[in-house]
C-alpha cells in the first residue's frame, strides 16, 4: 500500500526539492497539496495528472525530469473539508510557507493579533497553522509534522506556534507528534512563460513546469513519529542535530543572498547571476561568508562550502531574479543577518552592508511611490523617510 505525505504550500521549491526527494527515494511514496493561497497550480496540473517537468540547469547544460509523485492538490479555500481530513489521515505532513506563514511575532512566538490568527480564531480558517491545529486535533495517531523553510530551528517555530494557537482554540493535539527541524537547500526560481514554452518544444508537460539547479541539500533530524520515505536513498542526511547545519545555510547563503538582492537591485541589476559578477558586490558577499563562518561551531565545514555557493551564485542558466529574493525583507533579514551582527558584538560590516542596503532599498522604492513586496509594508510605509525609523522596525540597533 503506497503511504501518503500532506504538504502544505505548494510553492516552486517544494515541487523542486522535497517532491524530487520523494520521487528519486523510490519507495511508492505520494504527495497531496495544499494550496492555501491561490488555485492556479491546482487548476494548471488537473488535466495533466499533477505531473510536471523538472529542469536541473548548472553551467553545464540542462537536464529534465518528469515528477509524477504529486498524486492531488486542494486549494485549502474551496477544499477546506477535504483539506482537514488529509491531515487527519495523512502518513506524514510537511509545509514549506515561507517565513510569513508562521504567524510569528519578534520573539519567535504565535503572534496572538496577526489577522490571519484572529481569523481563524473566529471560525473561518485561513493560515496554516489553523488548518494544521483543527485538521491533527481530528487524529488519534501520532503524525511527523515538518517544517521545510528558512527559519532558524524551524521544527521548534512551528510546535511552538501550533501548540499555542491550539491552546487559544481550545483543541486536544495527539500525544506523540514530532516536529523535527530541518535544513533545506535548492535555489529554485519563478516560473517564467519562458520556460514553458521551451519545456512545450521538446513535446514534455508543460503545465506549471520548474526550474532549478543541480545541487540540492537536506538534512533532516532524526525524530520520526512514524513511517518516512527512504529519503536517504536519493541523498538527504539525517542526523541527531541539524542546527549546524542550519546556521551555516541561513547566515552564508541565504545572508548573502538577501544582501546581494538589495544592494543589487540598487546598482540595477536583475539576476543573482548578473550581481555576483560586481566586484564590490562578490566582496560584500565574501565578507558576509567570512563574518558569518566566524559564528559556527568550529567542526562546521566552510571552505568549500563557500566555493560551492560562489558557483552556484554565478550559475548562468538559471534565471533567478533577486526581486524575488528581496520580499519579506522584515522576515527574512533577522534570521539571515541580524544573528551574525549580534553574535560578533556589532562587528560584522559586510553583514551591516547588507542591512543598510534593505534600509537604502525601502527608502528608494518609497520614493518612487511603490509599496514592499513585505507583510508588514503599512509599517514599512509609515517608517519612511526615516533610516531608523526602518532599523527599528526589523529590531536593528545599528
Ligand atoms: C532565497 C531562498 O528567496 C530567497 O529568499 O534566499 O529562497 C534560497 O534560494 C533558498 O533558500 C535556497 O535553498
């Protein structure tokens, strides 16, 4: 009997990482989707089965996959029963919601006024969080509930959040779930029309096709509630403590890529690819690896872990925008910059390069009359002019 994964956001990277993952573990694994914001992807894969097309571009060239491992997608708005009941029944359950998602507020907690919060406290389910709460109260089995985003000791976030709006909603969780945290890594772009059409030429599915690079990393802790595809068979780790692991990923890549964006944009730049070509910009990046490494437990490999990224960076067939790289500053810039400054008592320029460039970056779009791309653009708004104003706002004391 083939067993069954619950995922919650089904966004490009999942496609490309944790769906490739199960794909390649070659256990009979499926995948069912939940789509809480939009319909398009369920409404784009229907008629094609779920199947869609990998491409794994390096400077190398090009490689396709055919991923046949998504099996149904609901869109959480018009399938909420549906929704709830495969949480109930699922094997095991994973998210990837991006930072936001999480409803959390500066100390890491439920953020108990975020409107979705409010809500789905009021009945109408709307976050994730909510969904997982009422759909796992309905179980009596223990489940693995795991977080696949870039937050700092994800699996912790997300026990802490959903405990905490459970309590608020008065709902009874299983005894026995676990949330192991993990670290995931696969640069994985929009979209574009594109990309469809070229994946149409060579006659593959062409619906909602994605496409990323080819080196992919996951490390996952070794606390399962139950039964879990072989992922090891297609290469992810699974270990006692993926903290290290963690920090050396949110600080070095995603750090730098955060900085890269912003700084990038304001020079005029596009792509990532195009911005790490930029002398002062690759010497900005490099400091940021140089302050951050300086952060790990000394046993963390970084050398050619820093190698690697520089490449990966420069990689010239993958199309990676860093306007997309750039939303959610105010989430992602704590977890990604902020724990270095922190952590090396304010001495850490590369990294305050980077911050100071989102500052610079708010400031210039403000002034050209276009919101952030942020949930928490009203304050963004109402911070500018003001550099500390906006310093504030993401809890940088400068
Ligand atoms: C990026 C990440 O958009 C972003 O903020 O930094 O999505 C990054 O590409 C992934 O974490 C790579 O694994």
């Amino acid at each position: 009997m083939s067993r069954r994964i619950l995922h919650l956001g089904l966004g490009n990277f999942h496609r490309a990482h944790q769906a490739w993952y199960t794909q390649n573990a070659g256990d009979g694994w499926n995948i069912t989707g939940v789509s809480l914001r939009s319909p398009n992807i369920r409404d784009a894969l229907a008629p094609h089965g779920y199947d869609y097309t990998l491409a794994i571009r390096d400077a190398g060239g090009e490689r396709l996959e055919k991923m046949t491992v998504l099996e149904d997608i609901l869109f959480a708005k018009e399938q909420s029963e549906q929704v709830l009941e495969a949480i109930a029944k699922a094997d095991l359950i994973t998210l990837t919601i991006t930072e936001k998602g999480y409803c959390l507020g500066p100390d890491n907690r439920l953020n108990k006024s975020h409107p979705e919060i409010e809500q789905d406290l009021s009945g109408e389910l709307t976050s994730a969080i909510g969904y997982l709460a009422h759909g796992l109260a309905r179980r009596d089995t223990p489940v693995t509930v795991m977080s696949c985003d870039n937050l700092s000791a994800n699996g912790h976030a997300l026990e802490s959040a959903l405990r905490e709006f459970a309590a608020l909603a008065s709902l009874d969780l299983p005894v026995g779930l676990t949330f192991p945290s993990t670290m995931v890594d696969r640069i994985t772009p929009a979209t574009t029309p594109a990309l469809s059409t070229h994946i149409a030429a060579l006659g593959l599915p062409d619906a909602a096709p994605v496409e990323t690079e080819t080196f992919s990393e996951w490390v996952i802790e070794d606390t399962f509630a139950g039964p879990r595809p072989a992922w090891e068979k297609a290469g992810a780790q699974i270990v006692k403590d993926a903290a290290p692991f963690e920090l050396r990923k949110l600080r070095l890549l995603n750090g730098a890529h955060s900085a890269l964006a912003y700084a990038g944009l304001l020079k005029g730049y596009d792509y990532v690819h195009e911005a790490i070509a930029d002398p002062d910009l690759r010497a900005m990046v490099e400091g940021i690896f140089t302050e951050a490494s300086k952060t790990l437990p000394s046993a963390v490999e970084t050398l050619s872990y820093r190698a690697a990224l520089l490449s990966r960076f420069e990689n010239p067939n993958l199309h990676h925008k860093l306007r997309q790289i750039a939303m959610d500053g105010t989430q992602k810039l704590p977890v990604r910059l902020l724990g270095t400054i922190h952590d090396l008592g304010g001495d850490a320029p590369n990294c305050r390069k980077g911050v100071a460039a989102w500052i610079d970056f708010a400031l210039s779009e403000h002034a050209a009359g276009r919101a952030l791309d942020d949930p928490r653009a009203g304050d963004i708004t109402k911070a500018c002019p003001e550099p500390q104003a906006l310093a504030k706002l993401i809890g940088y004391t400068g």
